[in-house]
C-alpha cells in the first residue's frame, strides 16, 4: 500500500473545491492561486492545477480575461461564474457531509 | 566554458545553458505528448510556458542573466513531472469515455524500433495486435507468390510515417479503426507522400554526383536517339524519292531469291495501272511524313530551337500522315472489293471404266495436314521453278505461276471413276470472278487407266492475286482403288462408303491400311 498515492489521490480530490473556494473570494490569476495553494500546503506540484483549470474553464464552471503585467507575461485572470457559484455550494455541502462523516467515524 | 542558446517562450527571449536548454525541449516535447490528445490541451501548455516564462524571470537576479541547468530542475520540480499533467485529466477520460475513444483514433506506423528493414510488418502487427512473425511471412508469401509483396512493401514504407514520439508509439496500438480515422489516415497519407515526392526531387534537383553523373547518361543518350532518328529520317526519304520520282518498275524487288521489280509486283495486285499508282503515291506519303517528323525530332533531341514552328511543322506531317492512310485506306478498300465474291468453273473431264486408277502427281508429292493432297512443282508438267521449294510467286511472259493443288475423293455412283476439275477465283462480280476461274490453265492428262496432273496451274497476270484455286475431284467407285507407283492412295476406308465428310486417305501396303 502506497501511502503517498493516496494522499496524492485524496489532495486531488479536493483540489477542485480548494480552486474554486478561493476564486469564490474574487478573481485571481494562476500563480496567485498556486501560491494560495502553497501556503495551505495542498500542493505538491502545480503540473495538476493547469489542466483542471482549463477543464472547469471548459465546464463553464470559470471564465478568464487577459490582462497584461508590467513585471511578466501578460496573466489569466480566472473568476467564477454563476453556473461555477452553483457547483461550488454543491461542492462545499458534500465537503461537510463528508467531514462530518469523517469525524463521526473517526471519534466512535 | 558552456555554450548557451538563446531561445523564446510565448515571446520572452531568455538565455539557456545548452543543457538547460535541452532539458527543457525534453520536458515541453514529453508534456505535448501527454496534452495532445487532451481537449484544450494547446492552452494547458501556453499556460504552462507561461508559467515557465513566471518562474524564469523569478530565477533570474539580474534581468537577461542565463538560465541554468540547475534552474530548469526547480522548475520541473514545481510544476511537476509531465505525468502529473496526464493524471489530472485521466479522471476525466473515465468520465466522458466514448469521446475521448474518438480521439484516440488508432494510426498506422512504422514501428522503426523492432524492424528489420523499415518497420513496415511490425507496424501492421502492432495496428493489428498480431505477431510480428505471421507479417512477415504474409509479406514473404506475397513476394514468392507473385512478386507484390516488394512494390507493396516500398509503397507502405513511403506512404507510412515512422512512429517517432511516445505518443505516435501509443497510438500505433491504439483503438479500433472507424470510419473518420481511416479516412484522415489516407489524407495524411497522400500529404506525405506528395511531401516525400517533393523533398526527393528538391533533392535530386540539388547538385548531388549522382544526379549530375545521372543526367549526363541522360543526355548522352538523347543525343544518341537524335542521331540515329535523324539517319533513319534521310535513309526513308531516299526510298520516299525512289518511289515517287522513279518507275517503279526499274526498282528492284526480291521474291523468293528471284529477282523482279516493284513496278510488276504492284501490277500482279493491283488489277489498274491507276490503282498500282495511287498506293504507291499512299505510301510515299505516310513515309515521307514519318521520314521527316524523326528528322525534326533528331535534330529537336540534338540541338534546340523555335518550339512554335517545330509543333506546326509536325502538325503538318500528321495531317500529311494521315492523308496517306486515307489514301491507302480507299486503294485498299477497291482491292478488296475484287476478293469479295467467288467464282468457280467446274468440269467433269473424264470418265474411266478400268479397275483401278493410276494416279500419277509428281515424287515430291505429300499430304498436307488439312488432308488435301498439295504437290510442289519439281519435276511436274508444268514449268518447273528456278527456286522450286516453297516460292511464293512465279511470274513470266504475263503469265502466274502457282503450285499446289488440292484432291477430293467422293464414291462414286456408278462403276466408273468420274474426273472433275474446279477452278476458283475472286472477284469484284460474279461475272468478274467466273472469268477469272476461266482463265485458269491447269494441264492434266488422262491415258490407259492413268491420271496424269501437274502439280500447279498458271493464270494471267493480269488477272491478279484473286486466290485463284484448283481442285481434283475423284469419284472412285465402290471396291475399286487409287494407286500411286506402289502404294494405294484411296481405297475403301471400311467396305461400304468412303468416308465423305474427312476425305481421309489410307495406304494399302502388306495387306494393312494405314493413315497417309
């Protein structure tokens, strides 16, 4: 039994719910997320973050405009939208269920 | 001292260290393949590179520094190996399955690692998840069988591209084949090949020895064919003169090691002097215009010059071509027009009462395989032949001289033997054609119970080459036979009929028949 596999698996898992907890507060560009991420040390590798993005931008779930930076390359700006507020709460109910689920198990 | 490379990532220029340089080739190249196939997949690695472009300037101290080895290994480590993208969207391919078969769309490739020549069979064997080995029997069958299976095996190996990244390798055994796939295979099959055809002939253009070495024999050997076109060319318009300018009758024409002259050999074919004419002049023409287009295209091979008034001039030869067939096209249908209607003459010429008939040809006579008794002219009643073996005419004094005839036996309906002689001809008119029979001089004699025969016949020349034809025909009666010298030449085949319908003919020697 791989441990780091599953831990792997379960940050995964909420990898989604994390990005869009974060975009909830309002817009950000992808390194700001993966440094949110990073701080909540939650990320291993910023390889898996790009290509959820692109598939939850492809979902609807996010929208992105360009805007140019005077330090950098010009940055994605990704922000929810109304359809992504919607998953969003569906997502955080199943978070708690979960945890609560979790705990139940855990303390009996 | 390290080389360095300078390269651009969505526009930024930086400066690599060349193994940080390649490290990263090898990192983007292994991400494209993981992305490729993946929905959005380009916009995954333009934010990746953008990504990359992020951490670079964060690496650098000092703006436009290089960037080393050791910096692309961070930036690998943050971002992560390329499997880590694949892993993301592998959840997704669970879940939306039956597209993302679509994309997976199964390709044929060379498979360049396990080949023995150009991969061709271990290509088919992993698009078909076969051995290996059942291929390249398959292809050797082929070979052996009927020599396709090397033109097949040339003609896959062009059109097929080799397998070169993992991702083609993966695709290589992929899913099945469906329609779509099929055909943009062939689609990219025919880019490649037109591709291939041009990267060859640029190549080929470009001044390698080879091509050179090449264009040269090319060359040599244009010249070569000018040459000899444009000899062939003046040799024919000399014969073109001859006949046009000359008599044809003085021209010499060999006939059977005889020598005649072309003028009399077209006056035993064509029945007027008009028609002998005209298919001379049909002919000249046809061969001047042949004698003059091979001079043209010999001196066109052998030097250059105005295009324009080379196709004109050939224009004109073919027009002149074709007049001549034209030409000998309308002689030919006159001539044949004489060939269509047969005319015969025939006469019973005598009748013989004895017991047997004594057939008298000349010894060189034989049976032809069409059972028809044919004798060569040696030593016969007739004029004998300068060349008698085989000769195919013998003209003199108006007069044309034929060997070979031809003898039917039927029973005859009395005791007698019963003669007839049939003379045949063609001609234009019944009329035409009987006349032509008439004029047929055939010698025979009859005497004492012997039949006496010249082996050939003589008509006038100017009644032409009309398949002028003589037949003997023997009604022998019944228990009576022919002799020749020793041998019987007809008797009874059993002891009722003769058998009619094959005119076979038997020889009694010892008491014992026996096929002649």
């Amino acid at each position: 039994m791989n441990v780091e596999n599953t831990q792997a698996q379960m940050r995964k898992g909420v990898l989604e719910y994390c990005i869009l907890g974060i975009l909830n507060q309002g817009e950000a560009y992808p390194s700001e997320i993966l440094n949110k991420l990073r701080t909540a040390q939650l990320l291993v590798v910023e390889g898996t973050v790009y290509p959820l993005l692109t598939r939850l931008k492809n979902l609807e779930v996010l929208s992105y405009r360009w805007e140019e930076s005077t330090s950098g390359p010009p940055r994605k700006y990704y922000k929810i939208t109304e359809k992504g507020q919607k998953f969003y709460q569906d997502l955080a109910r199943t978070w708690q269920e979960l945890q609560q689920a979790v705990d139940q198990i855990n303390q009996n | 001292m390290n080389k360095t490379v300078s390269i651009h990532i969505q526009g930024f220029p930086f400066t690599l260290e060349e193994q940080a340089y390649e490290t990263l080739q090898q990192y983007l190249k292994a991400l494209k393949e993981i992305l490729i196939n993946e929905p959005g997949g380009d916009e995954i690695l333009q934010d990746v590179e953008l990504r990359i472009v992020e951490l670079f300037q964060e690496c650098q101290k000092v703006p436009s520094s290089v960037i080393l080895q050791t910096n692309i290994e961070e930036v690998i480590a943050v971002l992560g190996s390329p499997e880590n993208f694949g892993e993301a969207t592998s959840e997704k391919q669970d879940s939306t399955q039956t597209t993302s078969e679509e994309r997976h769309g199964k390709r044929f490739f060379r498979d360049t690692e396990s080949a023995i020549i150009g991969g061709v069979a271990s290509g088919v064997a992993a698009y078909f998840h076969i051995d290996v080995v059942f291929v390249r029997a398959i292809l050797v069958l082929f070979t052996m069988a009927f020599g396709s299976g090397i033109p097949l095996y040339i003609l896959l190996w062009i059109i097929t591209p080799s397998a070169q990244t993992a991702s083609e390798k993966l695709q290589m055994r992929g899913l099945p084949v469906n329609f779509e796939s099929i055909k943009s295979e062939f689609k990219g099959a025919t880019e490649r090949v037109e591709k291939n055809a041009k990267k060859w002939s640029s190549q080929f253009r470009r001044d390698s020895a080879l091509s050179k070495g090449l264009r040269q024999i090319v060359l040599l050997i244009k010249k070569v064919i000018g040459i000899l076109l444009v000899l062939w060319g003046l040799f024919s318009l000399i014969h073109v003169c001859l006949f046009l300018f000359v008599d044809p009758a003085i021209i010499p024409a060999q006939v059977n090691g005889n020598f005649t002259s072309l003028g009399e050999l077209g006056s035993l074919f064509f029945e007027t002097k008009q028609l002998t004419n005209l298919a001379y002049f049909g002919i000249s023409i046809v061969l001047f215009s042949i004698a003059f287009t091979s001079i043209l295209l010999g001196f066109r091979m052998l030097f250059f010059f105005n295009r324009k008034w080379f196709s004109r001039t050939i224009l004109f030869f073919g027009v002149t071509f074709l007049g001549g067939v034209l030409l000998l096209g309308i002689v030919g249908l006159q001539t044949l027009k004489s060939f269509t209607i047969d005319g015969a003459v025939s006469a019973e010429v005598s009748s013989i009462s004895a017991d047997s008939l004594q057939l008298e040809i000349d010894a060189d006579s034989y049976w032809s395989s069409t059972s028809k008794y044919r004798v060569s002219n040696k030593n016969g009643l007739f004029k004998p032949s300068k060349n008698p073996d085989q000769w195919f005419l013998f003209a003199e004094n108006g007069r044309i001289y034929k060997s070979g005839i031809a003898i039917t036996y039927t029973t005859s309906t009395d005791s007698l033997f019963h003669i007839s002689i049939e003379k045949k001809a063609n001609g234009s008119s019944y009329q035409r054609a009987n006349q032509r029979a008439a004029n047929i001089d055939f010698p025979m004699n009859v005497a004492n119970g012997q039949l006496l025969l010249s082996s050939g016949y003589s008509f006038p020349s100017k009644d032409c080459f009309r398949d002028q034809e003589v037949i003997v025909k023997i009604a022998v009666p019944k228990g009576k036979k022919v002799w020749n010298k020793a041998a019987v030449v007809y008797p009874y085949s059993s002891e009722n009929q003769i058998d009619q319908t094959s005119h076979r003919a038997y020889i009694y020697t010892d008491g014992k028949y026996s096929a002649w």
